[in-house]
C-alpha cells in the first residue's frame, strides 16, 4: 500500500509541476500580450503616418499662387492649408464686389461655413460660406469686395496642423486639427519630428521655400523609428 507520506511528497510534487506551469503560461501570455501591442502600434503608426503623408502632399493645393503652402515649420509642429476634400469649381459668370452668391458649375456638397477661396489669372480673395452649397450656387457671409471673373478658379481652404500633444488620458500622442477640431491620430508616441527640404535637398526652416518634408516617428516599447518622405504637390 502506499502511506501517508508517500502521498504527501507526490501532492507537493504535483503543486510543483502546477506552479512551474502556471508560471510558465503566465510568461507566455505576457509575451504574447507584447506581441499583440507592438502589432497594434506598428499599425497605427503606419496608418497614422499614411493620413499625414496623404494630407501633407496637399499643402499649398488651397492657397494662392505666391503664397506659402506650409504656415509653420516647426520640429514637432508642421500647419498648412490645403483642399483635403478636393472641392474645385469655377465660377460661371463675373461676378460683382458686393454680391454675397457665387454662380458656379458645381457646388454640391460643399459644407457650410468653410472658407473658399476665388482666383483670377491676377489675384485671389477669401471668404466663407453662409450655407450649405447649392448645385449651382454658392452663398457667402459677406462680398468678395472685388470683382470676380468668368471663369474664376473656387476652393475650398482646409487649416491643418499636425502636432506631439497630449490625448484626453494625458498620454503623449501625435494630434491632428483641421479647421479648429483637434484628435488625437497617433497615440504613445516616444519620438515624432519634421524635418524640411527646400527644392535643392538642403534643409530649411522657411516656409516659402519648402518642398519636402521628412516625418520621423516611434511608438511603444521598440521604438523603431519610421521615416516618410513627402513631396509637396502644391509647390
């Protein structure tokens, strides 16, 4: 038979086993945790970098031809305007300096209160738009002030800006504002800079003279730095 002692030593054996086991699947599920949040990160800071990349090439796309497309150019600060949505049209008759509509070919779609901007072959003026747009029309708050020519080029002006803040937990992250409404894109970032080129590959700080811009960004534990470069389209 087998005594008491016996069965002793094989409980304390098996709560061993147990223990080393338990402790075992512990270390893995916290690996695999690891895992799964690098993956995460990895991928919101390649989709992050994505938005900001597309939005960026857009830089100058809604300012006038002498104009400078980038408003800031900071180290972890980058502001531009551009036309995000890509919402052109062209004005179908001239229209007077105190005349608050726009006759158009197309303005469906085009939200209320955003600015607009109107181009000649010689100048542009700015306003905004008092309501939602029209098929045919769009309305503003006030007078272009100036005359306005047949054939007139009508965007849309997006204000964007790119910087390292803090989300609603306090959590370092790479914030996105357009037009005034600020989120958070990227959170617990550990590195995030711009870097800009003018039209020769030299680096500038102007921002009349850029042309490139370089985005440098690590989130997370592995802190692998992911780099993109950005040609501006509007310039």
């Amino acid at each position: 038979g087998t005594c008491l002692a016996e069965v002793l030593i094989a409980l304390a054996a098996g709560v061993v086993v147990l223990s080393a086991t338990l402790q075992s699947l512990s270390h893995f599920e916290k690996q695999l945790s690891a895992q799964h949040r690098t993956v995460a990160q990895t991928q919101d800071v390649r989709i992050g970098l994505t938005i900001v990349a597309d939005e960026l090439r857009l830089a100058g796309t809604a300012s006038p031809p002498t104009g400078a497309p980038v408003l800031a150019a900071g180290r972890q600060d980058i502001a531009f305007v551009a036309n995000l949505g890509g919402l052109v049209t062209t004005l179908t008759e001239s229209v007077p300096a105190g005349r608050q509509e726009l006759p158009v070919v197309n303005g469906t779609d085009w939200p209320k209160g955003k600015r607009v901007i109107v181009c000649d072959r010689e100048h542009c003026v700015e306003s905004r738009l008092a309501r939602d747009g029209r098929r045919r029309v769009l309305n503003l708050t006030e007078p272009l002030g100036r005359d306005a020519t047949v054939g007139s080029d009508v965007r849309v002006v997006n204000q964007v800006r790119y910087y390292l803040g803090a989300d609603r937990t306090g959590k370092t992250s790479v914030m996105r504002d357009v037009d005034g409404g600020a989120n958070p894109l990227i959170g617990n970032v550990e590195r995030f800079e711009f870097t800009y080129f003018d039209r020769d590959g030299r680096p500038t700080h102007d921002p009349l003279r850029v042309t490139r811009v370089r985005i440098e960004a690590a989130v997370g534990e592995s802190r692998t730095t992911t780099v993109r470069d950005v040609g501006l389209r509007g310039r």
